[in-house]
C-alpha cells in the first residue's frame, strides 16, 4: 500500500471518531434537562417536546419529592435534576447506576446495580423503590429518571421464589437469544415486579413525571427499561409468542419456566384497570434525548467533515451479519455517485450468541463482519466503524471498532484467523491488537449504538 492510501485510510478512521464523539458530546444530558426544564422559584417550568406551550407545576404544593434514577445514566441523570432543584424541597430518592457517586447526597440510597446481568444491588434497588414509593400520598411528586441498561439495574421477580440466580439466568438467555430489545422487554415485563407499568401502581395517587433517555426506537418508547412507569400495550398472548418463537421456556431456569407456564391473562389487565388508569392519569413523561438527537449531531458533524451525508436506520434491530450486507450494498451504490460519503446507521443490530462466546459485543461482531466485504477493494479508502452512545459493547472493554480495506489482511499477518474470530463471537482480541477498538469507558449516556461508512477517492 502506498504511503498516500495509508494516509487516507488513518484519516478516515480519525474523522469517524471524530464524528462519533462530536456527536456524544453534543447529547450532554445537562444541556438536555435545560432545553427541557428549568425552575423559577419553587414552580417546575416543563418544555415539553411534543406541546407547543410550557407546563407549570409548583412544586411547593407537595410535602414530599421523591427520585427514582436507574439505567446507565442515572448517576448522570439524577445529578443534573439535584443541581437544578431548588434546595428547599423536601428530597428522598434511590438511583441504581453502574457505578457509585464520588459525593453522596444524604438524601438519596444509591446502588451499584448490574448490567447486562442484574445482581444483588439491582434486587436490592427494587426493594428500596417500592418501599419509598409505598409513602407516596396526593402530596408526593415523584420524577422517575430512566435511562437504558435500567432494565437490569433495577429488578425483581414477581414470584418470590425466583431466586438472583435464575434472574440472572433468565437475562441471559434472553439477551442470547437474537430476539429485538422490544421482544426481550415484553417477556421481561411479565417477570418483573417493577417493569411493565408496575412503578406507576405503586404511587397511584402521586403525581409522576418521568424523564426517558430513550435507547429504543422512539415509536417504542415501552421498552426503554421494559416501561416502569408507561402503560404496558403488550399481553400474554404476545409474551408467549416470543417464548414459543425463540423456544426460550424449555432453556429457563425450572423456577422460572414454571413461573410463564402458570401465567394467566388476567396479568394482560393489570395496568388497563380502573385503578391503573387513575395512577396513570397522575403520570406525565417526556424524552430528553433520544437516537435521534445522537444521528442528527453525527450527521451535522460529517457535513462540517465536507462529507455527503446519508441517513440510513432501515436495519434497526436486524441481526448483525443481514445488517451488515445490506448497509454495505447501500455504500457501495451511494458512494459511485458521491466521490466524498458518509453513510449513518442508528439503532442496534442483534447477535445470537453460541455457547461459549469470546470477548465482544454486537458493534465489534458488525465490524468484523463488514471487514470482510471492505477487503475485497483493496487500495480503496472505505472505512466501517461501530460503537455504542453508552461506551460498553457487550462482554468486552471497548465501546466498538473500525475496520478497513487492509483489516482482514492485518488480523492474518498477527496471525488471527478472522473467520474463526467471527464464528466465536471473539472479535474484542483481533481489533485489540490491530489498535483498532474503540475505548471510551462507561459514557453515563444510553443513546444506541452508531454505525459511519465512510469513503473518499
């Protein structure tokens, strides 16, 4: 390769980084909570995304401020609400994030829940919500913050003799069985007694607002930590249509097996009762960021790039290897009539793991598989990059990769075999020793993951 390729190529894979950051510094979730909400006085002023006109609640009406923030940006999330809120409000909260606060408020229980698998302070987080929540009154205001990740950072089962342990194995198979995350979060609404609308009920005479960093499609809002705090759509019937699709029951753990053979459709009602109905009427929410805020800032960083920018979410939810074909087709169309092309993909591919997978997660996974298809035009500059808002990309350090036209030719030279690593679902090592990985640690954001084409001539 001469020196001019090579050149191009480090430029390129500079400029989708670029591009990547750029775009997560411009979803600041502080900057978010002031578009959206500000305070004169003790009265919560709302600007809300779908009204025209802001939304005054006085605050100083009610006796009692309780938070709740899970999910990967709770921390995050629950520090730029305290900084706001007027210090005179009586303050009581839980937050379960990934991490614990270097300066804990007094006011607020904090726990270190687990993710993608719940542990003992995600039970732990559950328990201390329904218990605070049980004090709520026609006097409590309650903000629920929920970011993605809360699914397992705050858990419980409805059946009591559902052990941690076959939570955790529950989670598991789920997140391996290739299912979407709206067709994960269905099943887990009917196991959990904190999902599925379930935290809403436990308040029902509070007035609630929940504040979502969606890290779902926005027609879904739902499934952002399998619907706390929303009216649940769903019923048995749909939650036993993915069990029966992805023939999930007969890989649970018995104690859970038994739990969905047992379950009735009166469950279906639960949150359409007369009674969920009123605790619903009592509940606000609005998205401070969503995948298409993270998109849009990628996008307008590209056109500062001088790319010819194309967005393109047709493949959300797809399975890593469909998605990764039908992008890379795409590029290889658009970029014969653009000399200088930036391709955007937002949203989340799906990986159905094998038995015992490596190190990586589904962006590594849709790298590697793109590498082989970029190696096929060797000398070209063509770029693949893809990584998640949240800095974490399944079982691995990195947050995603980028690959090249030289990728596959490289990882053999270190002697890797690149097919072998894509079948164990072992990417993490291959783009580790290329320098290829993308590491940007835990972002205490959720937005989706990001997928940048990029070519020049």
């Amino acid at each position: 390769m001469s020196s001019d390729a090579a050149t191009q190529l480090e430029q390129l894979h500079t400029a989708a980084q670029d591009i990547f950051h750029h775009a997560l510094d411009a979803c600041d979730i502080g900057k978010a909570f002031d578009r959206h909400l500000h305070f004169d006085g003790t009265t919560l002023i709302r600007h809300p995304s779908t009204a025209l006109k802001p939304v005054s609640i006085p605050l100083d009406r009610y006796k009692k401020i309780f938070v709740i923030s899970f999910g990967k940006a709770g921390m995050s999330m629950l520090n730029a609400l305290l900084e706001r809120l007027p210090k005179k409000l009586h303050i009581r909260g839980v937050c379960s994030a990934p991490t614990s606060p270097k300066k804990r408020n007094w006011r607020i229980r904090y726990f270190t829940g687990g993710h993608p698998l719940p542990n003992e302070d995600s039970f732990a987080a559950a328990e201390a919500t329904l218990k605070l929540l049980k004090r709520a009154r026609k006097d409590t205001f309650v903000f629920f913050l929920i970011s993605g990740g809360g699914s397992a950072m705050m858990e419980l089962p409805r059946n009591p003799k559902i052990s941690l342990d076959d939570t955790i194995a529950f989670h598991e198979t789920l997140i391996a069985s290739g299912a979407t995350i709206t067709e994960i979060n269905t099943v887990r609404k009917y196991f959990s007694a904190v999902k599925g609308g379930r935290l809403a009920l436990a308040a029902p005479d509070a007035e609630k607002l929940s504040l979502l960093l969606a890290d779902v499609p926005l027609k879904d809002l739902g499934a952002v930590a399998s619907s706390p705090t929303l009216p649940d759509q769903s019923t048995t019937m749909d939650c036993a249509e993915i069990l029966q699709r992805y023939h999930l029951l007969e890989k649970f753990p018995a104690a859970v097996r038994d739990y969905f053979e047992s379950l009735s459709p009166e469950i279906s009602a639960e949150t359409h009762s007369t009674g969920a109905d009123a605790a619903f009427a009592h509940s606000q929410f609005d998205t401070l960021l969503s995948n298409h805020d993270f998109v849009n800032a990628a996008r307008d960083r590209a056109r500062e790039l001088s790319f010819r920018v194309v967005i393109d979410n047709t493949c959300d939810d797809w399975d890593y290897a469909d998605a990764s074909r039908y992008l890379l087709k795409r590029f290889h169309e658009l970029r014969a009539e653009h000399p200088r092309l930036c391709l955007l993909s937002s949203g989340e591919v799906t990986v159905q793991l094998g038995p015992q997978p490596g190190c990586g997660g589904r962006n590594q996974q849709f790298v590697l598989a793109s590498a082989f298809d970029l190696a096929k035009y060797e000398n070209q500059p063509l770029a693949v990059f893809s990584a998640g808002s949240d800095g974490i990309d399944g079982n691995s350090p990195a947050a995603g990769a980028t690959a090249d036209t030289t990728t596959i030719a490289r990882a053999r030279a270190y002697h890797f075999d690149p097919e072998s690593n894509l079948a164990r679902f072992d990417s993490c090592p291959l783009f580790s020793a290329l320098g290829d990985t993308i590491v940007t640690g835990p972002t205490e954001n959720n937005l989706r993951d990001l997928r940048i084409l990029l070519a020049v001539r």
